[in-house]
C-alpha cells in the first residue's frame, strides 16, 4: 500500500490492524508521516496558489502602464511612468514578503532573532526610509523591546501601510510603555466595521466596508500579528475617542521574551 501511495495520493492511508505489535505501530507511523506530507504538500500549493494569484494585480499594472505609453509615444509622460512602475515594483517586492513570512511561519520553518532594540529608533527609521502615501508622525518615548529587529520592522511597516490606506488624513505613531512595550498606530479614518473587527486578522480577509477602490492582498494585518505572536507580543485593534489604534505589543527588555 505505501509503494502504491504517490505524491498526488497523499489523502491515502495504510490499513490500521489495531493490534499493539511492530506491524502496528509501523502503521500507525506511516500515516502520521503521511499526515504531514499531506499537510505540508497542501501548504505549498495554496502558496503557490496565492502567489500566483495576489502577484497578478501589480503584474498587470505595470504591463497597462508600459502598453500605453508605448501605444502613446507623443504624449507619454515616462517620469510618471516610471513612478507608477517602480510603486508597483515596491507593492511586488511587500507583497512577496508578506507571502513568504507567512509560509514559513505556517509551517514553524520562520527564524526569529532577538536582540535588545529601540522601538522609537526602529519607528523613526522605518519613516524616514519609506515612501507612504501621507505624512506619518512618531511621538514617544525612547522604549527597548527583546525582539526581532527585520521582523519588528515588517510589523510597523505594515500596520502604517494598513493606516495609509484605509486611514483619514493625519497617521500617528506612538512608542509607550508600561507592562509592555508598545508602539501604537492611529489614523483620523472611519475605522473598522463591527462585523469585521472578528476577521481583520484573517489571511486574505478584505474588508466589505465599501473601500472599493483599495487595492489590497488582505495579507499584512495577519502577517504583523502572526510575526507579533512568535515574538510574545500581540496586535490588538481599538477604537479611541474617533480614532483608529492598532496596538503592538512586545516584552520589555527587562523581560526577554520565550520565542519559538
């Protein structure tokens, strides 16, 4: 039965005579073995699945972009072009990330690094750095975590990328801390609806509050969270006073967090 089990039979079982001898068990190890094979060959194709999926979109702007300027030589603005061009560029390379980090982490294969960093010194640089679509403020004291820094990084990143885009006009980002350390991002936008408020951290969860014109994958609140959790911390989101807060939280330094 095992020789006959191929990769796209993995569904498949050997045969369990419930007797608690050598053949037994050997069954019994078989079909866990082929449990995760199955459970690890499904994780594969839904990535290449969503890869392939989520990709598409920038793919096909930029062909667009390009196809008319080039349909449209007289009166193509290749400045503006080449702008458009390299966001969709800079959307691709976020997205594959976000991708790949949640992959791995998935399938407990996510390496995590922890060392003593500065939150404000980690919010400051990811602003000055980046390119969002309006102004970003941070405020706040000078709070060290236990954490990853690259991953700390993607976690702000995305949370300010999720206020850009579904935010009002002015995005604050706040460094605190207490029993944790926490940097909180709030925006001035209409904030989430109630029934979505269950599923913002869902992958590819996108919300039905009539944001029709977001272009977005549903895939960085969830990253942030799960990348938050493997690190001791958690994202939780709030509303405050009109204002939209997607907390952070980590350990203080003091208390270095039990990573996985």
């Amino acid at each position: 039965r095992v020789a006959a089990i191929g990769g796209s039979d993995l569904h498949q079982r050997v045969p369990d005579p419930g007797t608690d001898d050598e053949v037994g068990r050997l069954a019994a190890t078989m079909n866990d073995m082929l449990a995760r094979l199955e459970a690890s060959a499904g994780r594969q194709a839904q990535f290449v699945s969503d890869a392939s999926h989520e990709l598409r979109s920038p793919l096909a702007s930029i062909r667009t972009q390009l196809e008319v300027a080039i349909a449209h030589p007289e009166t193509a603005d290749w400045g503006v072009v080449a702008g458009g061009v390299l966001e969709e560029g800079r959307r691709m390379e976020r997205l594959v990330d976000d991708l790949l980090t949640s992959e791995r982490a998935a399938s407990g294969n996510l390496t995590i690094k922890s060392s003593e960093i500065s939150l404000l010194d980690e919010c400051q640089e990811i602003v000055h750095s980046s390119i969002f679509d309006a102004e970003v403020a941070v405020t706040g004291a000078n709070v060290t975590t236990h954490a990853d820094s690259l991953r700390t990084r993607q976690i702000i990143r995305n949370l300010i990328t999720n206020a850009v885009r579904y935010g009002g006009e002015t995005i604050l980002v706040e460094v605190s801390s207490e029993d944790l350390a926490t940097v909180t991002v709030k925006d001035d936008g209409p904030g989430v609806k109630h029934l979505d408020v269950e599923r913002i951290f869902d992958p590819y969860y996108r919300s039905q509050d009539g944001h029709s014109s977001v272009d977005s994958v549903g895939l960085g609140l969830a990253v942030a969270r799960q990348l938050a959790r493997l690190m001791g911390g958690d994202i939780v989101y709030r509303r405050v006073e009109g204002w939209t807060h997607f907390e952070l939280s980590l350990p203080l330094a003091s208390e270095p967090a039990k990573v996985s």
